[in-house]
C-alpha cells in the first residue's frame, strides 16, 4: 500500500471523527489554505485575469518563492543531519538510537516536516508501524517516523501543555485505488498505552473500505504520545484556543510581494531592454502566403530583427536601438524587500540580500551582527526540541516492547542542534580544551556539550585510557 502526504482534509474524515466522538480542530483551515498558496507560489497574485478598458489580460508574474525559501533557511538553520546529535543516558542505547536514525533518515525527514511547518504553522512527526511475520512465527516491527504538515494534521484533544489525541489523514492507494487515510493516535483507557486506530475511505464515493495489509487498531505499548507537533514559537494570532501554530510569513506577505514584484520587473526590464535592430522590408527574405501574395517570412517573438513600418522615417536601411536598463534602481528596491522579509520572519534587515558581493559571511560574522537572528534561532529551539525529545524517547518505549531493545526505564533522550551558523563552534571548542588544559573545568564536560553524551557516560570514556590528552 502506498502512501501520499499531499490532501486536502476530506469531509468523510471529519465526520467518521465527529463519530468516534471528537470535535475536530479545523478553525486554522482557511489560514493554512492561504499559506500555502503563498508557499507554493500559487496564489492567485501570481496568476489572475485583469480587466483593461473591456477587454480582459491574463497576469502572470515570476517568482524567486521567498516564502518557501525562508522556511527552508529556517529549518537548515536549525536542524543539520551532520551537526545535530542525538544523545541518551545509556551509551549502548545511543548506538542503536543513532543507528535507527540514520536507517530512517530521521533528521533529513525532521528538517523536511519543519521546512514546511514554519510555512503553514504547523508540522508532525507521527510513528508508523509495520509489522512483519519473521521465521518461527514471531513478528518483527519497524518504527519509523513520518512527516505531516498542517493540511494533514487534526488535533483532537489537547490543552495549554500539548496534544494527547490527533488524526493525519493522507491519500493511500490499495490495490490501486485511491483511499483517504485516516490515521488517530489516542490514549486507549484500557491499556493505558497509545494506539494507532486506522481507517480507509474510498476517495470517489466517501465509503469505508478494508485492506488485508492494515491493523485497525496497533497497541503501541507506549504511555507517551507516539506523535510530536512542531510549530514556531510565534503567537497565533489568527485563532483562540487552538493548539495550531502560525506560518512564520504571516506578517510578511506585502514584503513577499515586494521581492517577487522587484525580480518580476527586472526581468521584464532585461526583456525589454534587449538590443533591438529595426530593418528595412528589402533585407527581409520573401515567401508566398496562401493567397499567393509575396510576404517576409515573419520573425520569432525572441529575435531582436524587427521590420521597420514603411513611414518611420528611417533613413537607413537598418538602425540599432539600445535602450538603457534600470537593473539598479530595480535592485535597490528588491534588496529594500528582502530586507522587510528578513526582519518580518525574524532573521533581522541583514539576511537576505539580491547582489551580496562580498561573499559568504562566517559565523562569527552573523553572530555579531544580528543578534535578532541568534535570539529567534534560540527561541525555535526551545520550541522543538521538547517536542523532538519526546518523540524520540517513545521510539526507544516501543523499540523496548516491540522489539526488545535493552533501554532501562526512564532513558533520557537529548538533541543538541547544531548552533555553528549562529556561533562559532571551532572556536568554542578550542577555549573549552584551554580552559580543560588549565583546570578550569573537567573533560567530561566537553564530550557532554559536543557529543551530546550523558554524564556518566562522558566521565567514564573522559577516564579511559583511550582517550585524547586535552591538555596537549
């Protein structure tokens, strides 16, 4: 059965959920639907009909898609598949924690689901189970995460601290037939654990169908939500009492609008402003029309050879016009925009620039310049990683019950982000060995910071004999 995490949310789902006794979160609908036309760069500024004295124009306008592009500098800038580390209490649980996530390319999908998260609000990443018969008649269970973004996402009961309940619903096809999806994971009150309670709809008539390859209902045998809701930390402000997050171009869609009405001119201007040859009818080859009349063969649209109008005047028999192009004066304006849209999604005026001549900063460079950039970085961090933390930590519950991986109780997972485009970590390390070297503080203490170790685990690699000399 294949899967596709691109729909829209079917009414059929929401009234089979009305049914099991929810009441479905969709006020953030309408917001979301906005967004991602903004996103996508399909919204209807970009393509739309004009009506000009009667008579009716089509408008389409190029786009650089700034707002895509912010949130994916948002969510390269957080999550890094090489700088991120994953760490826990137990040194032999974070090898098979590492390996998992490097299996399921769990970091690369994380950064995905976040990429489009902070461009319609909100974003999840829900465990998937498949359950395989293995030699012998046992079973084996591969976890894996999966992304969903806002359009797929129906929170179902949730409070101030977090979602309990939640649907993502996406187009599957069994036996080739499209199905919508509907995937709830609740709380059961009877075993006290999570369940994964599955159900198909037959996308052309709304009916219930059945598939030999689902589990209705998976006991998760996990206590914590098998589930993580990533969002900006920014203040929704477009709708009460729901748990839905805002897109982190909300407030900036004029400034959008400014950057890709710039580049939209720029290269119209660069069109316009192409050298231009006007020639006289004697220099242009003839052909017989269908009227058996001698006509010049007609030029294309993007030759630069134009036929002069018999009464121009010219007075000879070509003339070369070449226009004078305004790409500065249109640069200045988009560098105007792109500075609006840094400051507006919280990467500060300085971030974006069209004609940045003096190549790459460094990261002590961004660092010192925009402080605004190192306070929002931090800020999304300290809304997700909770939340990646969490999911993490019911990854190594499941992998425990599901497939007896030795992780003790109350196993704790960090995930230390990569923060090196915001500060400069060679340099950190480099003052930490001096400061270890010195006897300011203990060697453990660089292994936990770099390699994201727990301490017990740090101090004993730290006085092992196989380890570096810090003070060398």
């Amino acid at each position: 059965m294949a899967t596709n995490n691109a729909a829209s949310m079917p009414s059929v789902v929401l009234e089979a959920l009305k049914e099991m006794g929810y009441s479905p979160d969709t006020s953030m609908a309408a917001s979301v639907e906005s967004w991602w036309a903004w996103y996508t760069a399909t919204d209807s500024w970009y393509d739309h009909d004009e009506q000009v004295d009667g008579h009716t124009m089509r408008v389409k306008r190029l786009t650089l898609h700034p707002a895509r592009r912010v949130c994916e500098e948002w969510a390269s800038s957080i999550l890094d598949d090489d700088g991120t580390k994953i760490g826990t209490d137990a040194e032999a649980v974070t090898e098979l924690l590492d390996e998992w996530a490097g299996d399921t390319r769990f970091v690369p999908t994380a950064q995905k689901c976040l990429g489009r998260a902070f461009g319609v609000g909100t974003g999840a990443l829900a465990l998937w189970f498949d359950v395989r018969p293995t030699e012998g008649g046992a079973t084996e269970t591969s976890i894996r995460a999966r992304r969903y973004d806002a359009r797929m996402v129906v929170p179902l009961s949730w409070d101030d601290d977090g979602i309990t309940d939640c649907a993502f619903v996406t187009r599957a096809y069994v036996d080739g037939a499209e199905v919508h999806q509907m995937q709830v994971h609740a709380m059961s009150d009877e075993t006290g654990t999570y369940h994964v309670l599955t159900r198909l709809f037959d996308a052309k008539d709304g009916r219930e169908v059945t598939s030999d390859a689902l589990i209705p209902d998976f006991d998760t045998m996990s206590e914590r939500p098998t589930f993580a809701i990533l969002r900006p930390a920014l203040d929704n402000v477009r709708a009460e009492g729901t748990y839905m997050g805002q897109s982190v171009f909300a407030d900036a869609i004029d400034a959008i609008k400014g950057v890709d009405g710039a580049f939209d001119s720029l290269v119209r201007e660069i069109d316009a402003t192409k050298v231009k040859i006007f020639m006289s009818d004697e220099l242009f080859d003839m052909q017989v029309d269908k009227d058996g009349a001698y006509r010049p063969i007609p030029m294309s649209p993007e030759n630069t050879v134009i036929r002069k109008v018999s009464d121009a005047g010219l007075s000879h028999m070509y003339e070369v016009y070449s226009p004078a192009i305004r790409s500065a004066a249109i640069s200045e304006a988009m560098n105007a925009a792109l500075s609006q849209l840094g400051s507006l999604t919280g990467f500060g005026a300085d971030h974006f620039r069209f004609d940045k001549t003096a190549g790459l900063r460094t990261a002590t460079e961004v660092a010192s310049d925009n402080a605004e950039f190192m306070r929002n970085v931090r800020k999304h961090e300290n809304e997700l990683r909770p939340q990646l933390e969490g999911l993490l930590e019911s990854v190594l519950v499941c992998q425990r019950a599901l497939n007896g991986w030795p992780v003790p109780d109350g196993c704790a997972v960090t995930v230390d982000f990569d923060d090196s485009i915001i500060q400069d970590t060679p340099a950190e390390k480099s003052q930490m060995l001096a400061e270890i070297a010195a006897g300011v503080v203990p060697a453990w203490m660089y292994l936990q910071r770099f390699y994201a170790m727990g301490e017990d685990e740090a101090k004993a690699l730290a006085a092992g004999p196989e380890v570096l000399d810090f003070g060398a």
